[in-house]
C-alpha cells in the first residue's frame, strides 16, 4: 500500500530571495523522516521574484505545486487558495518564513497517525514580538473568547487537518475567512502542540498594524453577532438613563429652577451623539460583511500554476 500524501500548504508573500533554501530546509526534513510529500506554494501576488523562485522549485525538487494569485489577495486568501488546491490525506498549514518550526512536522504527523484529526500549534512563547503586538493579541483572543466561545488562545496558523477536517472547512462557504477560527469551528479531534516561535531570520513581517486592525474587526463579526445585540443594550441603558433626567427636568421647571442645566444638556449630547454613531458604526461593519458575502465574488484568483515533473515525492 501507497503510504499515507502529507501536503504542505504554504503562503508566500514577497519571500524571493530566501523562499528557496527555507524549502530545501523543509524538503531535508520530510525526506530524513520518509515522508510522502506535496508542498503546495501560493504566490499571493509578490511583487519581488518569489514566482520566477517557485517555478524554479518546481523544476528542481519533486512534489512541488507553485499557484500564482493574480494579486495581494493577502494571507487568508492565499491560504484557501492552498487548501483547496491540497491533494493530502493531511494538510499541514506552515509560514515560510521558518517561524513554525518544519522540525516539528514528523512529530505532528505522528501525532495524526495516533489518532488525532487537527494537530494544532500553541505558542508557548511569542518569540521576539514587541511588547505593543503582545498586548494586542491578548486584548484580541480576550474578546474574542468572550463573544465567540471559542479560546483562541496562542492559537497560530501552523496545523495539521486530517482530509476530514479540510473537507468540513471547504463547506464553509464565507468570502470573508478567518482560518484560526473556522479551523477551530470545525471540531474533531484536536491535538495542542506547544511551539516556541522562532526568530524570523529572513525578511520582514508582513503584517502592518492596519492589517492587524482589519483581521481583527473580520475575525469578531465573523464570529459573533454580540456587538449587535450591544446596541441594544445601548438604547436600553440610555432610555431607563433618561427616565430620571426626565423626572429630574420636569422637577427643575416645577420648582422655578428651569434655567440650570446646561451642563446636563451639552453632556447628553455628547454622550447621545457618540454612542449614536458607535452603534451605527458595529451596525455598519455587519451590513459591510453581508454586502461582501452577497456579492459573492471568489476567495482568490488564480493566474497560472507550475507542478513538479514527479507531482509527489516517493
Ligand atoms: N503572507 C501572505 N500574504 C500577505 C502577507 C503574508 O501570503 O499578504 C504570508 C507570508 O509570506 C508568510 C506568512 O503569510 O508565509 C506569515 O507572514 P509573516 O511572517 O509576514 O507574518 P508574522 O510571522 O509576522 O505573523
Ligand atoms: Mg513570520
């Protein structure tokens, strides 16, 4: 019997100049342990030579699969694009940048071959992060444990799906995909692997505080729909506050004190007004995401692709 395709799906993001000895370290290892391979490369749109690298990969060591995005589709995307385009009967999902340890993978797959449907890596130790991103990542899986339930603790990209769990995640029919959750959502047997993360040797982050930002705000409304009903909850407590107000008001005009006051009115209109367009802003961040839903345009376009001759390694 064949033994068992392990795909590796990885997103490369303007890595040219070092994307291919990171993949001969990964090759060494998945050859040293006898692992049956497909690495699956995504382009998302560098705008360095990381193509011209990926195709010369393909040409060179067997079980490549290079897929160009046709632009910056950015990490998630690029990250679909690999999945879906993953031949393995398990998928581990991996940086490029040697930050999720390759060293680890034979560990992971025998942890699958135990018995374990998604082998997760935890971050037990951030790395080199400077303080500011640690702080907003705790801020970040605080919320959203607290609206989604599920604790995404140290949760990082780098995974291992069983062909089950990828099949349940393909199901998944969102434009707007946070893999970190969904591959939580998605439930079976899971494994928390602890890693240390390492020390980006290569190259910088890809990742701006904008983009941060915006996976954030994705991620919550992806996963909860509590800000909403918090509007709500809003306009309640503004409604009992203004019941007093309205007691206290119409006692001032009874009692001849009609003119004091202001400071309660220039209050109420600062509070009123801003969390007026508070409320109308989480309102909109849904309506934003339905609109992109319903327009339903694809995930990720593909512009070319490039296999190795030997499409997997024996
Ligand atoms: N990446 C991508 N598209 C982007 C940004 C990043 O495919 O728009 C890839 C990048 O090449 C790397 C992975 O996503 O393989 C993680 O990126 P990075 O190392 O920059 O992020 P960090 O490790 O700082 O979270
Ligand atoms: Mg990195």
């Amino acid at each position: 019997m064949m033994p068992q395709l392990i795909s590796l799906v990885i997103p490369v993001y303007n890595e040219g100049p070092h994307i291919e000895a990171s993949m001969r370290t990964v090759q060494k290892i998945l050859l040293e342990h006898d692992i049956r391979y497909q690495i699956v490369l995504v382009d998302d749109g560098s705008r360095d030579d990381t193509w011209l690298a990926l195709t010369r990969l393909a040409e060179q060591l067997p079980g490549i699969k290079s897929i160009k995005l046709s632009r910056n589709f950015g990490k998630e995307a690029a990250l679909c694009a690999g999945l879906e385009n993953a031949d393995g009967d398990a998928c581990i999902v991996m940086d490029c940048d040697l930050q999720h340890p390759p060293e680890l993978i034979p560990q992971m797959i025998q942890l699958w071959r135990e018995g374990w449907d998604v082998v997760e890596g935890v971050k037990s130790d951030r790395g080199q992060e400077s303080g500011v991103y640690k702080f907003g990542a705790k801020v970040f899986y605080r919320t959203f444990q607290k609206l989604s339930g599920f604790n995404l603790r140290g949760a990082s990209d780098f995974k291992l799906m069983d062909r089950k769990a990828v099949d349940a995640w393909r199901t998944m029919k969102e434009r707007d995909t946070f893999f970190r959750g969904m591959s939580a959502w998605v439930g079976f047997k899971r494994y928390a692997m602890p890693f240390v993360v390492a020390q980006r040797t290569e190259g910088a982050s890809k990742w701006s505080p904008v983009k941060l930002g915006r996976l954030f705000i994705s991620a919550i409304s992806a996963f909860s729909s509590l800000p909403l009903q918090l509007v709500t909850l809003l306009g309640g407590l503004f409604f009992l506050g203004s019941l007093v107000l309205a007691l206290q008001t119409l006692y001032m005009k009874l009692s001849g004190h009609a003119f004091d006051g202001f400071t309660t009115v220039i209050l109420l209109q600062l509070i009123i007004g801003s969390s007026l367009m508070l409320s109308l802003g989480i309102i909109g961040t849904y309506l934003a995401r339905i609109y992109d839903e319903v327009k339903g345009r694809p995930r990720y376009l593909i512009s070319t692709q490039v296999e190795s001759l030997h499409t997997e390694s024996t």
